[in-house]
C-alpha cells in the first residue's frame, strides 16, 4: 500500500521534515499545492505535515474534508510548531489544545497526531505575518517579565532559530511501519 506525503509551510520548517520523511518511505514530499495530484489520490495511507498558525493547523480544513469523504484510508498529521519537543518543561498539552482544535478527538478519535519542533526565521514570514508577529512580540514583552518560559521563547523567536530534528520523525516512522 502506497504513501502520500503532503506538506504545507511557509517558512521551510515543516517542508525539511516532510522532504525527510518522504526519503525515509521511499516516497516524493507533495507541496500542499500540488495535494490533487494522482499519486496522492491514489495513496491508501496519506501523511500530512503542517504547522501551527494562530492557534490552529493550516490546511486543516482539507484535511478534515479528505477523511470525511475517504474514511477508509489511513490518515497521519505532523504539526510543527515553534514549543519545544514535549519534556517536564514544556509538557505535551501545549500542543495538544492546538492539535484538538484541528481535530477534535471526539470526532477524529483514531487519527494518529504527531508533533516536530521547527523552527523560526521572521525574514521567510509573509508581510501579514510579520506584522501580526511585531504586535505579538510586544503583547508578550511584559509577560516574559515574570514568566521564564515565555522569556525564553520570546528570546528565541526574536533571534530566529532552527530547532529541526531528523530523529523527531523517529515515532511517525515507527507508527507507519507497525
């Protein structure tokens, strides 16, 4: 049974992991542009890597179309996301409430949800989003004088950083294969 790898990114991030991924399968990475394709209809299994925006997961909306329309097929979703990998500091429910508001579980209870951090680089960023990203700086500033963790995103977001890791794709890989 064949894969499909379909990604959607803006700043490169989430297009590095899918690249990855797909190499890992033997597969092609599909930009999200090109998700009609005839190799991703026809995939029994289709993985799709994306990344958080606002709260939410860009592309959701087509994803949640497909399996409406294609229950039969086996479904995966990679978020990426500027958090940390999960750990006693940054626990997993950061990115969960983002992930449930893609894909509620009650509704999607058998999709399988994995999360990669990425990375972030403000040059790459729409002019939109750079904008709404100058006003999300200063609305943190004064948060992050009291809150070390928001102290140290907003640090790293303001440097830029790339936080991609081939072996976070470790868990997807062996969910795929077993």
């Amino acid at each position: 049974m064949s894969t499909a790898v379909v990604y959607c990114s803006q700043t490169g991030f989430t297009e590095r992991y899918a690249r990855w991924l797909a190499e890992s399968l033997g597969t092609r990475a599909v930009p999200f542009d090109e998700r009609a394709s005839s190799s991703v209809d026809s995939a029994g299994t289709l993985v799709f890597l994306s990344w958080f925006h606002a709260g939410g997961l860009k592309g959701a909306r087509w994803l949640r179309d497909l399996m409406d329309g294609r229950p039969e097929r086996r479904y995966v979703v990679v978020g990426v996301g500027a958090y940390p990998m999960p750990s006693d500091e940054w626990p997993k429910s950061e990115t969960d409430a983002a992930f449930d508001q893609a894909f509620p579980q009650d509704r999607y209870p058998d999709l399988a949800r994995f999360y990669c951090q990425g990375g972030f680089d403000f040059d790459r960023l729409c002019a939109l989003d750079r904008l709404a990203m100058r006003a999300f700086f200063r609305m943190q500033a004064k948060a992050a004088r009291t809150d070390p963790r928001v102290a140290f995103a907003l640090d790293a977001m303001r440097e830029g950083f790339d936080g991609t890791r081939r072996e976070y794709l470790q868990p997807v890989l062996e969910h795929l294969r077993g």
